[in-house]
C-alpha cells in the first residue's frame, strides 16, 4: 500500500513537471529578428509599390514602406537565378542601384524594412519578389516614375556610342512607330486614355544594323483625380470638445499625396490616412475652441500624380457644440443710497453668434445657495443693478452665459456689502460758490465739514445734472487728507445746474457715510470782446491780422469777419473760423483786389453760441489809409 501510494506521488509529480515544460516553451520569445510577431507594433511594414528600372549593367530598385521614419534600413536580397548565388545588401534609402551586374541575365530581388530598438534588429516582411533584367539597351520613363500626369513624358535611352537611330512606338508590333535621331534624352507622347501605358524602343548604329529584340518601360497615365463618396458619422447628433469624429473618403486611387477633410467655420485639412484601397480615414479629436452649427464637410484629394480632384461635400453636416467663454463679473459698486441696491457689470460675452441670454445670480456670504434674480436677453448689455436688497449685508453674485444649444459658462464669483441703514456723522456740504474771474479759470468752490469716520480714507466728490447723486454719478475729485475739506470744479458748462455729494469712504474701501446734496446753477455770461490791431501790410494784395487773446471760460472760436468799405458785415459767411485754439490770435488774408479799402471784425464764440465782437479796423490794399 505505501508503494502504491508512492507511485502516485511520483506520477503527480511527473505531471506537473511536463506542465511547466509544456507552458514555458508556450511562452517563449522570439530569438531573433526573422521571427515576426504579426500586429506587434515593433516590426516594420512590408515594402510595396517597387518600381525598377534597367541599365547598361544596372538595376535601379525604389520602393515605399509605411512609417518611413520609424525605418532604421533596409535589407535588399538579389538571387541570381543561373548561378543559384544570394547576395544580401544593407541600404538607407528607399531607393537602390545595383550596378556590376551581367547584362541579360535575370535577377530577382525582395526588400525587408528593419527597425533597431535596444541595438536589437527587428525586419518586417519580405515585399513581393521583383524580376528585372539589366541590358546594354535599355529606356526609362521620368527617371523611372511610377506615375505621371501628362501624356508628354521624358525618356531617358541607354546604347552604346554608335547608336544613330532610335525608333520608338507605343505598342509592341511597333505600328505608328517613328524614327528619330538618337538621343540620350528625347520627349515623347503617350497614347490617350488614362492607364498603364508602355513605350516600345528599337535602336540601329551608324551601319544601319538594328537590334533583334526591344526594350520597354512602362508608366501609369493618370491625367484626373475624383472623389467619389465623403462621409462622417455623427448621424445628425451633436458633437463637444474631445469627442471623436470618424471621417472617410472614397477615390478609389491608392497612395495619393494628400487627402483631407474641412470643417465650415471650423477646423481645417485634417488629414486622413492612406489604407491603400482608395479609401481614406481618420479619427478626429474635436479640439476644444471648435464651435459650429449645421456645418458643411467638404474632402479634398490630391492622387500620386498630383492632380487635384474638384472639392467634394459630404451629404450629412457636422454640429460641434462649444460651452460659451465665461464673462468676467467685476466688483459690484453701490447704487442709489448704498442700503437697498447694489450695481452689478462684467465683461462683453465672447460668444455673440451663439449668445441667449445672461443670467445673475445671487446668494448670500457663506451659502453656497445661488437665486436667479434676473434673465438678460441682449448680448451688449453688460449691467444690472439690483434692487430691494437689505441694508448691511453682503451678497454674492456670478454671471452665467448661456448659448442656443444649451450649453452654459459661469464667471467669477464677486461680492459687495450694502450701506447700514444708519450712518453717524456724515459730512455737512455748504452751499456752493461761483467764482468768474477773467484773468483766471472760471472755478466753482465746494466746502464741507471735516469727517468723523474713525476709520477714514478719502473724501471722493460726486457731480450730477439731476438731483440724487449716486457712486454711479460722475465722480470728479478724490482727497485723501481729513483735514482737507475744499474742492475746485473747473469742468462745467454756462446755464447750467449742477448737484454734488461728499462720500466719505473707509479704509476697507466701503462708503461709510454721504453728505446733504447741493447745487449751484452757472449763470451764461457773454465772453469778453477782443481788440483787434491795425492790419500789417504784407504786399500790394494782403494784410496779416492780430489781436488779443480770449479769456473767456467756455470759449468755443474766432470768426473773422471781412467787407469791402469802411463797415463790416457780419450776416455774411466770416472768411475764417479758428475753433479751439485760444492762443492763435493771428490770420493773414492774401489774394485781396489791389487799391480796394477792407474793414475788418474777430468776434468771439463760446459754447452757449454767445459772442462777442472787436473793435473794426480798415486799411487800403497797395497803399495805406
């Protein structure tokens, strides 16, 4: 029984040792680069689309492989099929001339793309074996160019120095054959049509003796490019920011140079991936600023030959849907008497096209609970004053923006504390003084009692043309010093009221009291006339005018007034109005009729349409009074 049992034992163990055999070599990697591991990443494609073309003693090989720049090089194996002999040649490009070769014997050639990571090597895929066959004669297409885009092409002709004649057809029994004198480069035209075309060449020497056999080399015509199908796969649904959006395009042409898609009003040449069936695609991550509505797709295509195919519109549209940029909300100010209202402003949104409506919201200092207290319909209105507020508290406001689609941004979070229902101690305004001095500035002066804010920071001066000034008035001066408690306005109109307030403000920048308002009306005083000089003779025809300078406050402009005689009419049109400049107190008048006696006035404008006129003086053109 204790053998039986020992067996047991030893076969169970047998078992699980063949187990980790069998799994480990399961598992095991490849050991060397030809062992290729199909969709791994780390090996390179397979070539295709190669190309030769033949020589005097030469083969010339190109290729394309995709991700060129993740090729490392290329291995090209050349098998000679008389001699059985294999050569394996490194290479950097993807193009190869093999040269010493035996002219008419035939070789076949494959082309692996290798890739180095780690100082390891890893090789893709063999490409399709390629036949090809060098010759003392031989004839190349556009330096061997798969494609082209015109029926005129470039051949280039190899023969030996003898060579005299060349005959050239595009069919192989040579019919519409035509002889030409030989050339190591000549033009040629293919026949019509777009497709695989191939040019027939026969050479003969300066004897006369003419080769047995041909040569040929071959092109692919292609003189138009087309679109044929652009499609995307939104169905209708709209898209956002980091979406996806999948976009293809049917040509039915392979390898073209450039295939892309465009967004109207949005992004533009995303390109798409070549898949080598004529079909092209590409996966699109919406950026963030992409913002459009019912858009048109519009592909584009530039095929291997370079021929542009006419723009294409897909049959669906694309909406890409954008959150609006949030507003900046600023600092709310106080409004009205500071205690119920409070004046809300922010920035000018950024997205009108798309814009519905602004919303201001409200809460409380330290609540986390937002009312909406008003709904703005119009884009350019940027402010909101809010009402029936409670005195002495602090309100905190954001702006959300909301678009048609839906989608909303929200600004910043700004608050304000309105005014206590009582203030101590305000200001007192006296009652204003009008000072009209010609030699200086005219000047109202305000006087008020000095503050007794405890906490005081600065006396600011508000100015309105109606009664009750607010902060939203304007506000003409600030003085920081306490015991300063006069102020000059010099910037008002004649005929005029005006009303004032002082507000104190605290150093919290809080207004912590309002002074009594009053006013003052600014009486229309009309300017002071200027005396005007005798006119200085300039020549036979012309005089120069000078005169003093105007002092008045509100002075708007001179108007020179001229006849002919010794009076001056002024229901005429002046021959000169100088607007704005009170210093320039000069004119010279040419060009007058010469022995004629002009008379002449400078009268003074002001702002009111008030004037006033100068003294007349004459003087006689080409001699004096």
């Amino acid at each position: 029984m204790k053998k039986r049992i020992e067996w047991i034992q030893y076969v169970f163990v047998a078992g699980l040792l063949l187990l980790f055999t069998l799994a480990t070599a399961c598992i095991k990697k490849p050991a060397g680069p030809d062992e290729i591991v199909q969709g791994n990443d780390t090996f390179p494609g397979k070539p295709f689309n190669i190309h030769t073309a033949l020589g005097d003693g030469l083969v010339r090989l190109d290729w394309t492989v995709n991700n060129r720049s993740d090729v490392d090089h290329f291995q090209v194996r050349r098998q000679n099929v008389t001699e059985a002999q294999t050569v394996e040649l490194s290479v950097a490009d993807t193009v190869f001339i093999d040269q010493g070769l035996i002219n008419g014997q035939e070789y076949i050639y494959t082309i692996k793309a290798v890739k180095i990571i780690d100082g390891r090597e890893f090789s893709g895929l063999p490409s399709e074996a390629i036949t090809a066959k060098p010759n003392v004669y031989s004839i190349l297409l556009e330096n061997g160019a798969d494609f082209t885009s015109s029926r005129s092409v470039t051949l280039g002709l190899t023969a030996p120095a003898t060579t005299n004649i060349v005959e050239l057809s595009n069919s192989e029994d040579f019919a519409n054959s035509s002889l030409l004198q030989f050339q190591t480069t000549l033009q040629w035209t293919l026949s019509p049509g777009d497709g695989a075309k191939v040019v027939w060449a026969k050479f003969q020497d300066q004897e006369g003796q003419t080769t047995n056999t041909a040569v040929s080399d071959s092109i692919f015509l292609d003189t138009r490019a087309s679109i044929l199908l652009v499609e995307e796969n939104t169905n209708g649904q709209s898209k956002i920011a980091a979406d996806s959006i999948y976009f293809s395009m049917y040509t039915g042409e392979p390898f073209g140079r450039l295939a892309t898609i465009s967004i109207e009003d949005g992004p533009r040449d995303v390109q798409l991936n070549d898949l080598g069936t004529g079909y092209y695609d590409a996966w699109y991550v919406i950026p963030k600023d992409a913002d459009v509505l019912q858009a048109n797709i519009t592909g584009n295509f530039t095929d291997r030959a370079g021929n542009e195919a006419i723009p294409v519109i897909a049959e669906s549209r694309v909406t890409i849907l954008r959150a609006p940029a949030p507003v900046t909300l600023f600092k709310p100010v106080i409004a009205g008497d500071g205690r119920t209202s409070l004046k809300l402003s922010w920035s000018l949104t950024e997205d009108e096209h798309d814009f519905q409506t602004y919303e201001v919201y409200r809460s409380l200092l330290g609540s986390n609970e937002f009312t909406l207290v008003s709904i703005i319909s119009v884009a350019t209105v940027t402010s909101f004053t809010d009402t029936d507020l409670s005195p002495n508290t602090t309100y905190v406001y954001k702006i959300v923006v909301r678009d048609r689609s839906g989608l909303i941004g929200e600004s910043n979070e700004e608050s304000q504390t309105t005014r206590p229902d009582e203030i101590a101690n305000p200001v007192i305004m006296y009652t204003p003084l009008y000072f009209n001095d010609a030699e200086t500035t005219s000047q109202i002066e305000l006087n008020w009692t000095q503050s007794a804010e405890d906490n005081f920071n600065s006396y600011h001066i508000y100015r309105g043309t109606s009664p009750n000034v607010t902060t939203n008035s304007t506000l003409v001066g600030i003085i920081t010093q306490l015991d300063i408690t006069t102020f000059y306005d010099t910037h008002f109109l004649e005929n005029s009221t005006y009303y004032y307030s002082v507000f104190v403000y605290d150093d919290r920048g809080q207004v912590a009291s309002i002074s009594n308002e009053v006013s003052i009306t600014i009486p229309n005083t009309l300017p002071e006339p200027v005396y005007l000089a005798q006119p200085i003779v300039v020549d036979s025809t012309g005089f120069q005018l000078s005169w003093s300078q105007s002092l008045d406050p509100d002075f708007a402009n001179y108007r020179i007034f001229r006849s002919r005689g010794n009076t001056v009419v002024i229901t005429e049109e002046p021959i000169a109005i100088i607007s704005g400049e009170r210093l320039r107190t000069t004119y010279e008048d040419p060009n007058l009729s010469p022995n004629v006696i002009y008379s002449y006035r400078v009268y003074v404008y002001d702002t009111n349409g008030d004037f006033a006129g100068s003294n007349t003086v004459t003087e006689l053109t080409g001699g004096t009074n």
